[in-house]
C-alpha cells in the first residue's frame, strides 16, 4: 500500500494494524482493490499467495503495478504504453551510429542505445563518440552509473547478465527505460512546447510574409494604376499620323506587354488575400484588414477606372487617326491636285503671250487655231480642278489642319494665275482669227500636198520594208511565189514614178505663187513632215534595193533546187530499202513457219540468208550519208517518200535481229530434239500444230490458242475445275513469267518433257546414296573419289553440314542439295 501511494501520489484506505493473517489479506485485497480501480485486470493474482509468499505472483503484481503507472500513461504521437515508449526511444536515438531500436530485449545488449538517449538529453554526461560497439559491458556499466550518479535512476540491471544472457528480459529493460523517458519527460514536454510555440509563431510569421506580400504588391499595382491612368487620359493630339500612329503603337504595347503582368498581379494580389483569409480563419486568428486605400475593393475600383480610361483612350486614339487620316488623306490629295494644276499651267502664259502668228503660214495658223481651240477644252476642263483646290482647301482650314496657312497661300496662287489664264486666252484668240484670212490660198496648196505625199511616202516604206524583209522557204514553190510577187511589185515603179513628179509639182507651184505675189514662207508644210527631199531620197533608196532583191531571190531558189535534188536522191533509195527490209522481215516470217527440210537444213539456209542480209549493209550506210546532207541542209521534210531514216533504221535493226533469233530458235529446237530424243516428224508435227493455232503469226500462242493446240494434240484438258487447274499448272510451266503468250520453245520443251524421261530429284538421291555407301550423309573424300575433280568440288562448295543423330565430322548433306538443284530447275 505503501508503494502504490508513492508510485501514483494518492492516499490509499488506512491499513490493518494486526499481525493476522486476515489482516494481511485485508491489507494486500486493499492494493489489489485499488489497482482495479486504475483499470488494471489481475488476473490469478490473489491477496492469499502474495501474503503465502509466492515469488511469481509477487513479481507478477510488481510488473503490473510498474506497467500501469510507470509505462502506461507513456504517449507519443497518439501511442502509449509498450508502443509509445518504443517509439520514443526510436525518435531519439535515430542520429547515432550503430544503434538501432527495434524491440526492448536484443536492442539494447550493446548498451549504445542506453548510452545514446542520456546523450541525447545530457550530451555533456557522456563522450558517446569513444564507445564501440564491440565493447558491450563497458558501455552498459557507463550509461547505468551516469544515470544513477547524475539523472537519479537507479541501477535496475547489471551488464553481465545483460551480455550473457541469448535474449534479455524485456520487462526489466522496459522498466528501466521508461524510468528515463520520465527522467527526460521534463524536457521533452519543454520540446513539445517549444515546437507548439514554433508552429504558431510560423504561422503567425507565414500570414504576417503574406500581408506584408499583399500590402507591396498592392502598392505597387495601385503606383502603376496612378501613374499609367493620367497617360490614357492625356487627349492632346499630335500633328502628324506618323506621331499618333506610335502612339497608337505605345499603346498596343501597353496592351501586349505592360498591362498583361499587371492582370497577373491583380489576380494573384486577389489569391493571396483569399489564401490569407482562409488561413488566418483555420488558425483563429482575426481576419485581416489592409491599410487603408489598399483594400481589394480600391484595387477593383482602381482596375476599373483604369480600363474605362483606356477604352476612352482607344477610341479617342481610334479616332484621332481616324481624322489624322482624312486630314492627311485631303492634304495629300490638295498637293495632287494643286501639283498637277501647276505642272499644266507652267509654261502656258508663256505660250499665251508669244507672236508665233505673225511669221506663220495659214496652215499654222489654222494649227494654231485648233491648238487654241484645244486649249480652251483643257482650260474648260481644268475648272473643275481649280474648284476641287479650293475646296479641299476649305475642308482642310474646317478641320483645322497644322499647315493651313501654307495650303491657303498655295491656293490663292492658284487662283490668281486661273483668272490670268483667262484673260490670255481670250486675248490670243483673237490674234490668231485675224491672221488666218490672210495666208488661206496659200494653205490650200500645202493640204493637197500633204494629202497626196502621205499615201505616197507610206507606199515607199512599206516598198523598202518588203524589199528588205528576210524570208524563210523550206522548197521550191515557195521560192518561185516569192518571186513571182517581186516581178508583180516591179511592174508598178513606172506609174509611182508619176505620182511622185505630181506631188513635187505642188510643192513647186507653191513656191512660185509666193514668190509672185511677195508673200515669206515661214517654213516648212505645217500638214505634214514629209519634205520633196525626203520623197526624192526614199525613191532613190527603193531604186537601190530592187536588184538586190532580186539577186537574193535567185539565190534562195538555187538552194531550194538543191535541196529538191538531195530530197529526191534519199527517197530513191529509201523507196527501194524499206520494201527490201519488208520483204525479207515477211521471208524470215514464211522460213520459220514453213520448216521445209530438216532442222539443220533449215539453219544452213538461215545463216546463208543472214550472210545475204549483212552484205545489203553498204545500202544502208549509203543512205545514211544521204541523210546526213539532208540534215546538214537543214530539210525536215520529204515528199517524195514516207519513208525516214529513223524508221529504216529500226526496220533494219529489226531485221538483224529477227534473223539471229530465228536462228537461235533453229539451234534450241536442235538442241532440244537430241537431248530429249525427239524425231524430226515430231518435230514437224508440234511446228504445224503450233503455226496452225498461232492466227496472227505472231510467232506465240496466247491462252486460249495454246490449250487448243494442246487439246489437237490428244492432250485431255477437261473443262471443269479439274482441268482448269491442270492447265494452269501447265501455264505456270510454259509461261513462268506470267506474261500471257507461250513461245515455240516452252511449247517443244513442255512437250518433250511430257513425253521422254527426265531425272527427279529422287533419282538423284538415290545415285549419291550409292556413292555414300548407303549413308544419310556423304564425305568430301567419298566425292572426290567417285566423281570428276571439278563436279566433286562444285558438290562440296554447295552441299551443307550434315547434322542429323548420325552426323560425324566433315559429313555432308546431298539430300538437301539435290532438292535444291530441282527446286532452281524449276524456279
């Protein structure tokens, strides 16, 4: 009772005085009474055996008692007792080198991990960086007199029973652990607290981070917000587009790059004062409220009267160019006008004022007349012009345009000189209608001298140009129409000659009635530029060029005539040559399907056909050469033959090369007559099937012809699927190609193979199985005893490694090489 007042600081019922045993029982029944009343079950501990003395009861009891009131109220991190102490000792001893707290029994046998909670606490008791590990006693011994000396924990354990014990009790080393958690429990309550204390004040620092955060950033938008709203609202306009044009620009700027990092500011000043909010609330902390004029609501409000300036400012902009525009647009279109007004008017006062009429002849007087009478259209016409000036001008000074004043004293100008213009005209006018009644006889003359030259002179250009115009002919009638016409433009010369002595005659009575009635000529004919010298000049220059032509003529039909002469030499022979080569294609043809005599007959008189053939080459090159003058005269056609030299050379080519394949085709049916044992009938029978069913003489047989010719032989293809399948097994053999037609030598070699008898791959094995002495396999000596030295080699460099069971070294394969040999066969 004693003991349990002590150990948990309450006052039990007074004990029994007696030296009885009830009284014993009476006292052990009171512990045991208010061990229940702890929430401790015992069980099978009763106040009889610990009063009889039964040590295990006894200790039963004690732990019991040690578990509920020195361990139990243990808790770290919502775990208590075993568990929480447990813990505990990892949390503290986690830093230190070899030790690692995993159970209350073989943990702790080294002693570090006592040694390491008193350093942890009391780094000052113990120098924990000289223990080792391999020294457990020591250790043990050094943490328990440390404790019982300085923390007051008595010495519960002893190390050598610590040591030399497999695995240490763990309610005695329990028990003495949890004697240091309470020893240290001071300090760590004065930790917790400490960290309770940190965890506030961080937050209280965190939320003091965000206002201050809040109340810079809301500065600085609402500094930017002040200084950016006076610009949008400043609307004094600039002079030129070119100024509000980079205003504008200064404010698409504004747009795309100022404004966009402001509105991420904005919102994330909004964030951050929600997140501050929130924060402050789950922190019981009162909410905050900004410094005055700083508030979300100020910072919208500000927001807002910035984006209504600067829509204002966008529209006023808008529209300022807008007019900028107009008043740049009417400028430009006043100096326009203005500039072509003064490029027209420059030099006409000049012109008004000059006395070009009084040395004039009539026909430039009525030029001038007319000039002047055009004139006035224009001056009418340009009125208009004048008014637009004016009053573009007007609009200009109404809109008040910068440079007004230079554009109204340009304008005045412009006026002035209009009205000037006005009176020089009228005043000319009547200088000119004065001087044409005097000189109107005289022009009379001029126009029929103009009227007649023009035509005239036209004609002898027109002559000259004709005469020496080049000329491309590609034969004889062109040449001669071209000359013909020259002898037509010849036989004219006589009647242009008196046309020309007409005009000159004008010109001369001209002359003589000025002179005879005293009147100076100021010049030349004012109808026309066309002198008598110029007539007389160009008639003499058409005078030259007429025999020239002629000469180029005569040698034009010259060369045409030789031409004609090469044209007809190479169609003389072309004429001849390709009927030859036609003729001897169609013998060729007649020779192959005929088959007169034996094989070898038939190849003797092929090759001497050949020989005939080769010796017609002179021909050919003969025509070449003639072909080739062609081609050096430049003649690209040919009327005397339908014949050219690149068909006659494809015909001949062709020829060639019938007849060698035809000879080719005489030696493989030779060949193919001795090596399958085919008689010379059979022969005769298989080219008169063949040349029977092959109606277009095309020299093959297509499907259909080819099964009809197989089926006139006594070959039974039905027509079902069967034979439809047999037949095209047959095609896969004659046309391994694919292409559709089957020659004369598939036809000979598919029916020789169906009629004599051919080696198979079996046979062939069954041959180097002899050689191998009845083997699977053969060796490379076995070859080269049995076999030439160059088969045997060409064997042993295909054959592979044999590798079935009964394989030995060196062993070759012949089987697989004799399928192959067929399977190439009959790829």
């Amino acid at each position: 009772m004693l003991l349990l007042e002590v150990i948990s600081g309450e006052r039990l019922p007074k004990p029994e005085r007696g030296k009885m045993r009830v009284h014993k029982i009476n006292n052990v029944n009171k512990a045991l009474d208010f061990i229940a009343s702890k929430g401790v079950k015992l069980v099978s501990i009763g106040a009889e055996e610990i009063v009889d003395g039964n040590a295990k009861m006894t200790l039963g009891m004690i732990w019991t008692i040690i578990l509920r009131f020195a361990i139990q109220d243990i808790s770290v991190e919502e775990t208590s007792a075993k568990e929480g102490l447990l813990l505990w000792c990892q949390r503290k001893t986690a830093p230190y080198k070899n030790v690692n707290v995993q159970n209350f029994h073989i943990s702790w046998k080294d002693g570090l991990a006592f040694n390491a909670l008193i350093h942890r606490h009391r780094p000052e008791l113990i120098d924990y960086d000289k223990l080792r590990k391999d020294d457990p006693v020591t250790n043990l011994n050094n943490a328990f007199e440390v404790a019982e000396r300085y923390l007051d924990i008595p010495k519960m354990l002893d190390a050598e029973d610590i040591v030399g014990t497999l695995r240490p009790d763990e309610k005695a080393i329990m028990t003495y652990v949890s004697c240091f958690y309470h020893a240290f429990s001071g300090a760590q309550k004065a930790e917790t607290a400490a960290n309770r204390i940190c965890k506030v004040l961080a937050v209280n620092q965190e939320n003091e981070h965000l206002m201050e955060d809040y109340e810079k950033l809301a500065s600085d938008l609402l500094e930017w917000i002040r200084r950016t709203i006076p610009w949008l609202e400043n609307r004094a306009p600039e002079k030129t587009m070119t100024e509000m044009q980079q205003k504008l620009e200064d404010f698409r700027d504004y747009r795309r790059v100022h404004k966009p990092p402001k509105v991420q500011e904005k919102c994330q000043l909004e964030i951050n004062f929600n997140t501050l909010q929130t924060k402050l609330r789950l922190s019981n902390r009162p909410a905050f409220m900004p410094s005055e004029g700083r508030m979300v609501s100020d910072i919208n409000g500000a927001w807002h009267k910035l984006e209504g300036a600067e829509k204002g400012y966008e529209e006023w902009l808008l529209n300022e160019i807008r007019r900028l525009e107009r008043l740049d647009h009417l400028a430009e279109k006043f100096r326009q006008k203005a500039a072509i007004h003064e490029s027209w008017t420059d030099g006409k006062e000049a012109m008004l004022t000059q006395k070009d009429y009084e040395t004039a002849t009539l026909s430039e007087i009525k030029a001038l007349l007319k000039k002047h009478e055009a004139f006035e259209s224009d001056l009418a016409a340009h009125q208009d012009r004048v008014e637009q000036i004016a009053a573009i001008a007007q609009e200009l000074n109404e809109l008040d345009y910068y440079d007004s004043p230079s554009v109204n004293a340009r304008c005045q100008k412009i006026c002035e000189q209009w009205d000037a213009l006005g009176s020089l005209t009228q005043s000319r006018r009547e200088s000119l209608e004065r001087t044409e009644k005097q000189l109107e006889s005289i022009d009379e003359l001029y126009l029929e001298y103009a009227k007649r030259a023009a035509p005239f002179n036209n004609w002898m250009e027109g002559a000259m140009e004709d005469l020496q115009d080049m000329f491309i002919v590609h034969n004889i009638e062109e040449i001669q129409g071209l000359i013909t016409a020259h002898d037509q433009f010849k036989s004219t010369l006589p009647e242009a000659n008196k046309e020309r002595e007409s005009i000159q005659a004008i010109q001369a009575e001209v002359h003589k009635i000025a002179q005879y009635n005293g009147i100076k000529l100021a010049g030349n004919n004012p109808y026309t530029t066309i002198t008598p010298q110029s007539i007389d000049k160009k008639w003499e220059k058409v005078q030259q060029l007429v025999p020239q032509r002629d000469q180029a003529l005569q040698e034009e039909l010259a060369r045409q005539q030789s031409n004609d002469h090469l044209r007809r030499q190479f169609a003389n022979q072309a004429n001849m040559i390709g009927p030859w080569i036609q003729n001897k294609m169609e013998e060729i043809g007649r020779i192959s399907i005929e088959m007169n005599g034996t094989l070898e007959d038939q190849l003797t008189h092929l090759r001497q056909y050949e020989q005939s053939i080769i010796e017609y080459k002179p021909n050919i090159d003969q025509l070449e050469g003639d072909h080739q003058l062609i081609q050096e005269a430049l003649i690209f056609d040919n009327k005397y033959t339908a014949y050219t030299m690149e068909h006659l050379r494809v015909g001949w080519e062709q020829l060639l090369t019938t007849i060698a394949r035809t000879i080719n085709e005489i030696e493989n049916q030779i060949l193919t007559r001795d090596a399958k044992g085919i008689s010379q009938e059979q022969l005769h029978e298989y080219r008169t099937s063949f040349n029977h069913f092959d109606k277009d003489h095309s020299g093959v047989l297509h499907a259909e012809e080819f099964k009809a010719c197989l089926i006139s032989l006594g070959y039974d293809v039905e027509n079902n699927k069967q034979g439809d399948a047999e037949f095209a097994r047959i095609m896969g053999i004659v046309d391994p190609n694919n292409s559709g037609a089957v020659t004369f030598q598939a036809f000979i070699d598919f029916m020789s193979r169906e009629t004599t008898d051919t080696d198979t791959a079996d046979q062939v094995i069954a041959s180097f199985k002899i050689l191998a002495g009845d083997k699977n396999y053969i060796t490379a000596e076995e070859l080269r005893r049995e076999l030439p030295p160059d088969q045997a080699e060409y064997c042993i460099a295909r054959m592979a490694p044999y590798t079935g069971p009964d394989a030995v070294p060196g062993a070759l394969d012949y089987m697989s090489f004799s399928t192959a040999l067929y399977g190439e066969s009959d790829l």
